[in-house]
C-alpha cells in the first residue's frame, strides 16, 4: 500500500516557524501561530498513532510542533515584558519621552 503524506504536516512546520517570528511583533502573532500549529499537530499525531504504517510527514509534524512550542514561549516573554515596560515608563507617551530624552542627550 502507498504511504500517504500526513495531513497539514508542512502547513504544521510552516505555522511553528511563524510563531517564533511572530514574537518580534509584540508576541500576539506568535502566540495566535503557535497555538494553532499546537492544535493542528496534536490532530496529526492522533492520526498517525492509528496507523502508522500508513503516513509519512511525522518529523515535519514533530519539528513543528517543537518549534510552536518555542515560539509560544518567545512570544510570552515578549508579551511579559511588553506589559513590564509599560508598567514601568507609564504607557507608551512614557516610552515615547523616554526615547526623545536619549535621543536629545546624544545628539540624535
């Protein structure tokens, strides 16, 4: 019998690389890729424990599934000191002046 390619297992490893990308934009990109890349390979493992045999694709679905699970913890670090930074300058105007006060000090 013909092996066949487990379903979304490239989509899979595709979604787990756009989570660890997706934390450099605050974290919300990352977290939305990874869980559903999480979601999606959790379904794939389902299917191929069933059969085995019949599937090939399993370490694209594995790799993807490892790099979700890094991208979501990327993301909540972002996410965390997204929120710390915030709490701390007082909002963006206080990111913002803080910024302008560095950039007037030396010259920029």
């Amino acid at each position: 019998m013909e092996k066949k390619e487990l379903p979304n297992s490239t989509l899979i490893l595709v979604f787990g690389i756009l989570s660890i990308i997706g934390c450099c934009c605050y974290g919300i990109l990352g977290v939305v890729f990874g869980i559903i890349a999480l979601v999606m390979s959790n379904r794939a493992i389902e299917i191929y424990s069933a059969n085995p045999e019949l599937y090939t694709g399993y370490q694209n679905v594995k790799t993807g599934r490892i790099l979700a699970i890094i991208g979501l913890v990327l993301s909540a670090l972002s996410i965390i000191s997204l929120i710390v930074s915030l709490i701390l300058y007082g909002g963006f105007g206080g990111i913002y002046e803080m910024q302008e006060e560095i950039l007037r000090e030396y010259g920029g």
